[in-house]
C-alpha cells in the first residue's frame, strides 16, 4: 500500500508544470524547465540501462515511486516528460493544463477505482477504472473552466472519453498515449468549431 501511495504522490509532483505554466504565463520557461527533467531522467535511464548495479540501487533507494515492470523497461516518468514537452512545444497552453490535469488526476482516480472496485477486466486494466478515468476528466474539465483558462464542454466531453479509451487499451504507455490523444482531440475539435 505505501507503494501505491508514494507513485500516486510522485505522479501529483507533475501537476508543479501546469502551474510554472499558469504562474509564469511563458511557454518558453515551461519547455525549458520540463526539458531539464527530460534530459535529467533520459540521462538517469541511459545509466540505469548499461549499469545494472546503478539500476538495482535506484529501484532499492526509490522503491516506494518505481514499479518492478519498469527495472527493464523505461521509467513511466520519462513518458510523461516526452508526452509534456512535446504538448508544450506543439500545443496551446489550455490545452497543455487540461491534458496535464487529465494525465495525472485521471490516471490516480482510474488506478484506485480500479484496484479496489474493478471487476470487470479488460488486459490489465479494468472498466470500472475506465469509467472512473471518464468522470475524473469531466469533473477536472468543468473546474477549470471555472479558472480562466476556458475550454467549452463540447470538446471536454468527447474529450474526456477518447482519453478513457485510450488509458484502457493503449498497448504502449499511457503517461505518453493518453496526454498526447487528449491534445490532439481538444485541438481538432477546437479548431472544428472555430
């Protein structure tokens, strides 16, 4: 349990980038501080991969953040930091906080939903943490519409369902697939109804 916890927390430390990028207002500053981590993990995972000792003491050090798939597989991090910057560098700003937002809090919601609700199975995932995902991004989608950065409820909902799509059924990982098919959804639709 103090495992999940402490990932779940560790996935939270992403939401600071929504939040340089709201603070600062510069698209500029927010690329180069994700592209920094970026670099940092990239370089922590090109050492991890050709030394096995280094590999075994970062998952014995940082257990409670890393899953035991990823000690040979890329970190679920270094996904959502490629996901990030390339949704900063491609992306308009709201649509960067809600993918960001959707990413982080629906992933958590979808994990614990299922985890201790989920009965109905589908790979690895379950539908109940689908659903869970679904709801989690409508309800973030109408909060920041409170905020001042305004996405219209027409593109939060088909949205929101395509992310759930893709958070249950993307073979590849979903920091990356779910924050990009988000993007690009809000961003065809947007410019639809423009």
């Amino acid at each position: 349990m103090a495992n999940l916890v402490g990932r779940k927390l560790w996935r939270m430390a992403g939401l600071i980038f929504p939040f340089i990028y709201i603070i600062s207002n510069s698209k500029e500053l927010t690329l180069r501080c994700s592209l920094y981590v970026l670099i940092f993990f990239l370089i922590i995972e090109f050492l991890r991969f050709i030394n096995s000792n280094f590999n075994s003491w970062l998952f014995k050090r940082f257990k409670l953040i890393l899953k035991e798939e990823e000690r040979n597989h890329p970190l679920n991090t270094s996904f959502f930091l490629i996901f990030l910057n390339l949704a900063i560098w491609f992306f308009r700003k709201e649509i960067v906080i809600y993918a960001v937002f959707f990413v982080i809090i629906g992933d958590i919601v979808a994990g614990l939903v299922g985890k201790n609700f989920g009965h109905i199975r589908i790979g690895n995932k379950t539908l109940e943490g689908a659903i869970s995902f679904f709801f989690s991004c409508l309800i973030l989608g109408w909060l920041l519409n409170l905020t001042s950065f305004k996405i219209p409820l027409l593109v939060i909902i088909p949205a929101s369902f395509i992310c759930s799509l893709v958070e249950l059924f993307s073979k590849l990982d979903d920091n990356f697939t779910v924050g990009l098919s988000c993007c690009i959804t809000m961003e065809l639709i947007l410019r639809l109804i423009s």
